[in-house]
C-alpha cells in the first residue's frame, strides 16, 4: 500500500434469517364446539410435547412466535414451549387463523422486523403452501417429502440469506430440515 495509505476492503455479508412454520396438532371435532375453539386430543397433546422436545434438543428456539388464536393452536404452542426462556416473544395474530401464504408472510413482516429467527404457529393448507411457496433449495428427498404432505404437527424449518424479512421473496429459502411426528418416532425406535 502507497505513501502509507491504508486500504479497507470491506464487504457486505447479509443476516441470515430463519422461519419456523409448525402445524397444529392433532385435535377433535366435537359436534358443536366452533373451527376455532377445538382443542388437542391426547394424540395431538402426545405429538406437540415430541416436536417440543426435538426442537429444544435441535437448538430450534425463535425469537418471536406468531401464532393463530385458535384453540388448537395455542395448545400446541403451550406444549411446545413448556420449556423455553421466557424471553421468546409470542404474538397471537388473528390473521392466522386459515391464512394463505401471502398473509403469513405479511403477518411475518409487520411483527416480527428485528427476530433472526421467527416460528408461525398456524394452519393449512396456508402453512404448507407458504413452505412451497418459499423453498428454492435444500435436500431434494425431503423438499419431496414436504410436497406430499404437511401432516399434524409437521416442523419445517427454512433458512434465508436476508438482512431483513422484508426481503424475503418466493423461493428465496432453503429447507434446514422437515420433521413430522412420524419421522422422530422412526428415528427413536
């Protein structure tokens, strides 16, 4: 470097940005109780305490949760997070309720702008069509996996290169990991 000029190279790396989407468990229709106020039967209570378990073992702990007010939802949350630092922020976002993906991604973008790391905690088909919608890469069997099916309490975990989630866009992410209940259950047997 010339006449004792220093030079600094400086280079931009963006944030990564990490979106959690959980299904509801498993829960009853009973004849009527409304959509919304359905809670977990016992095999949903048993499923949303495995995912739970998983993620806190997985390291799989958000920031900010955006969840649906349904009955259902709040359950399944409740089950989730028995263990989590009470510095998880948790926001229960009406327009959750049976969202389409455009509204789960808007709901992410007003609540959520300083989280690295956001869980929705809603509904499909908008949850599985906002996975769809969102992943562009990441291992192929269970990119296929995720296509076939987004079952009761199916955890699909999709990181961006974003320094905001405003920059979040279709197939912009890639698929960390799919887990059903289903899929742990095979792994500990």
């Amino acid at each position: 470097m010339g006449s004792g000029m220093l030079y600094t190279l400086r280079t931009k790396v963006a944030a990564m940005r990490r979106l959690i989407l959980l299904r509801h468990a498993k829960s009853d229709r009973a004849p009527g109780t409304p959509d919304d106020a359905r809670p977990l039967n016992e095999r949903g209570t048993a499923a949303a305490r495995l995912m739970g378990a998983y993620m806190a073992h997985h390291g799989l702990i958000p920031d900010h949760v955006l969840c649906s007010p349904a009955q259902r939802t709040r359950d399944t949350l409740a089950a989730v997070a028995s263990g989590w630092p009470a510095t998880v922020k948790v926001a229960f976002e009406e327009r959750l309720y049976v969202a389409p993906p455009q509204a789960i991604l808007s709901v992410i973008r007003a609540h959520a702008a300083e989280a690295r790391t956001v869980m929705v905690v809603g509904h499909n088909p908008g949850l599985h069509e906002a996975a769809e919608l969102l992943i562009a890469a990441g291992d192929v069997e269970l990119r296929e996996r995720l296509r076939e099916k987004f079952p009761t309490a199916a955890l699909a975990v999709i990181d961006f290169v974003a320094d905001a989630w405003s920059d979040i866009h279709d197939h912009s992410g890639r698929l960390d990991r799919y887990v059903t209940p289903r899929s742990i259950g095979a792994v500990t047997s």
